[in-house]
C-alpha cells in the first residue's frame, strides 16, 4: 500500500509539473479552457500513468453527466480506448492455471492467443474445448481484483482532501466516489457477473428476437469465466449488415433495453457496439454482463413515472420525481426556483418531433439544472439514463430517425399498470 501511495504521489507531482510547464510556453492555451478543464487533461495523463484502478475509474466518471461539465467528460472519454492487451506468456499461465483447477488436461484442444477484445478488467479470447464446442474465455488480468481493491481506498482519501475545495460546491464527492468505487470492485467481481449473467438469461429465455450466449458455469472460476462462442454474429455497426437488417436488429436492442429497464429492472450500462452483435435474421446477442446493476421494483416505477412525465410534458411531476429520488439536495437549494426550471426545460424539448428529440442534449441541459441547484440524482437514475445514453449513440450512428422516445411508452405504461394496488 505504500508503494503504491508513493507511485501515485510521484505520477501525481511529475504530471502535474509536466502540464504547468508546456503550458507556460502556451499560455493561449490556459487561456482558452477553465480549472475543471485543466485538472481533467492532467487527471487523464496520472490514470495512463498509474495504471490498475485508476484508467477504470476515469471511464465510469467520464459517465457521470449528472456531476461534471460535458468538456470534462469528453477530456476524460480518452481513457476508454488506453487499454493494452496482456502478453501471450501471462494468459498461457492463466489458461493453465484454470486447466488445472478442473483437473482436466485436455480440457481445451486450442486457443487463439489474440484477443477478441481487451479491457481494463479483463480480456476474451476464443477456444475449443474437448467436445469441440467453441466457447469464449473470459481472463481476468492477474491480481486486478486486489489492485482495483487497495486504489479505490486510495481514491476515496484523495477525494475527500477536495471535499472542501469551493471548486467542488454543490458536488457531494464522498458519496459519489463510495457510489463509482463500489461499482468498480464489483466489475472485478466474476462470481457476481455470472450472477448478472443468470439474471439476463433468465429476462429473456422466452425471447426469440434476443440472445444471451449460455455460461458453461461448471468451467467458470474466480478469474475465468467460460461462454458460448456464437460464430454467426457480427456487430450491430458492421458495415455488412444491409440497412433493414442492422434496424431491425437496433430496434430489438431497444425494446430489450427498455424492457431491462422498465419491466424485469435490471440496467446494462455498457451497452454499446462492442457488447451488442447482430445475426442476419436481425435478432441480437448481448454480451459482457459486468456492468449490469439490478434495481428495486421502487426505483423501477418511479423512473417509469419520471420518463413518462416527460413524454406527457408535465414538468411538476419531473421536478417532483427529481426531488424525491435525489440522494443529495444542497442546504441552498431553492425549491420554486428549481421546478421552474425544470418545467421550462420539459416544455422546450416536450414541443420537438420524435426525430428530432434529442436524448444527449436533453439529459446535458437537465444535468445542468440539477447541478445549478445542488441536486444529484439517485445513482439508479443516472444509472438508467447513461445506458440510454450509450444506446441512443448507436442509434444515432445506424439509423437517427428511429424515434427512440416513443418506442418506450408501451413498457412504460406496462410497468405503470402493474404497480401494486
């Protein structure tokens, strides 16, 4: 622990340093950005720098809309492609390692050593087992877990130092680091993603347009997990998906998100490109269910409520919603003033047609409300509204007049029709 306290202290002081001193031969530069700007290119250089926990945590914050600028999340969105694969030596070991926990010796007859994907927590590569079933194998990077655990500490003590800081007004940094390092332990966590997994199977086992690969959970371990490899799918973007198919298949993603959401409540928060493939039927196959938090049937109808207020553009009830489910208010804030606001916004984007509703802009002009007046949301909440949010941008790169507003209200209505009595 105090190895690493020195390294962080030294990545700190030397970028730090690094910063200041291009930037005195750039003045224009300071010039042209703000403190929260600036702290955010040099945070970004200290998590390439430092490794472990640090680059995970840039990325789930540059999610968090609900507590910093748009400039700064986009500063901070660099770190979601930093990642470097393992070398072949240490997944062979790892390969081994799992081989020999099942007591099997011609468990695998081959493995191809590159990865199909490589992530901050993990990487996946693609096997064959004995009975020639091809299967994906989920490696996570060795001692990543205790890593991700003894930094999260860490970050929570440096947090705190800025919880004083007039910069942070308004901006409960205790609570919402003990929200993001809670939430970036558990993705560590395999046993609570084959849980994950089993929830999301279990949603959607009746569904014929949806397809979650099968987890062989007799070959899982703490730092393996083992599933089925689907050959005949591609991702939802890929370019060799004609146009009716790729819609089709875009909007079974939607309806199973929405009814994730609003029916079984579980939220996928990494639902993008990478984690969501298409066959050429147009059904889909959802992947990676480390980031799937599952929520209270409470949480679940008053989001429905709070989504359907918008759509019926009742502003009060938004801003009651908002009010009610906030896990912080600060001792400043101005009720009458802040339901106006909210009104306001709702009876501006309310007036728009489906096609040119548009969510990030929306949920960016909210945010701001919110953070003007000292209001956080429910982490829930934000956990919702950031897995539309990385949804709508796959719509928008497919197909943008998919009127993604109003595809929601029948699973909205259904989820507000089964309230209990």
């Amino acid at each position: 622990m105090l190895f690493r306290i020195v390294q962080i202290v030294t990545a700190s002081t030397w970028e730090t340093f690094k910063f200041l001193f291009k930037s005195s031969w750039h003045p224009e530069k300071i010039a042209t950005s703000n403190v929260q700007q600036n702290i955010a290119h040099i945070f970004v250089r200290i998590c390439e720098k430092l490794g472990g926990a640090f680059p995970k945590f840039g990325q789930i914050l540059s999610t968090r809309a609900d507590i910093l600028p748009l400039e700064v999340l986009n500063i901070l969105c660099v770190l979601q492609d930093k990642v470097s694969q393992l070398p072949k030596t240490t997944i062979t070991r790892e390969i081994e390692a799992w081989r020999h926990h099942h007591a099997i010796d011609n468990l695998l007859i081959e493995w191809d050593s590159l990865p199909l994907a490589a992530g901050t927590i993990a990487q996946v590569h693609k096997a064959i087992l004995w009975n020639g079933t091809e299967v994906a194998l989920k490696i996570r990077r060795p001692s990543v877990h205790n890593v991700l655990a003894k930094d999260t500490q860490i970050l929570i003590v440096i947090g705190r130092l800025f919880t004083n800081l007039s910069l942070f007004h308004n901006i409960p940094i205790k609570e919402v680091l003990d929200q993001i390092c809670h939430a970036l332990v558990l993705q560590s966590d395999f046993q609570q993603e084959a849980n994950n997994h089993k929830y999301l199977s279990k949603a959607f086992s009746d569904s014929l347009n949806v397809d979650i690969p099968k987890l062989f959970e007799e070959l899982c371990t703490e730092t393996v997990l083992c599933l089925e490899f689907i050959p005949d799918a591609v991702r939802i973007s890929d370019r060799s998906l004609d146009r009716p198919t790729a819609r089709k298949a875009l909007l079974n993603g939607l309806h199973a998100l929405y009814r994730m959401i609003f029916i079984e409540g579980l939220i996928h928060c990494d639902l993008h490109p990478g984690n969501l493939l298409a066959k050429h039927d147009g059904s889909i196959v959802i992947l990676d269910t480390g980031f799937v938090t599952k929520i209270s049937d409470e949480i679940r109808i008053n989001f429905a409520n709070f989504f359907l207020s918008i759509i019926m553009k009742d502003g009060l009830e938004t801003a009651r919603i908002l009010r009610e489910t906030a896990f912080y208010i600060s001792h400043e804030f101005e009720k009458t003033n802040f339901d106006k606001a909210v009104c306001d916004l709702v009876n501006q984007w309310g007036g728009v047609s489906a096609e040119e509703f548009n969510v990030i802009r929306f949920v960016e002009s909210l945010f701001l409300v919110q953070r003007n007046f000292g209001v956080c949301s429910s982490p829930h909440f934000t956990l919702i509204i950031i897995a539309l949010l990385v949804y709508e941008g796959v719509v928008k790169q497919i197909s943008p007049d998919l009127e993604f507003q109003s595809e929601a209200l029948p699973f909205v209505m259904a989820a507000i029709a089964g309230m209990p009595s």
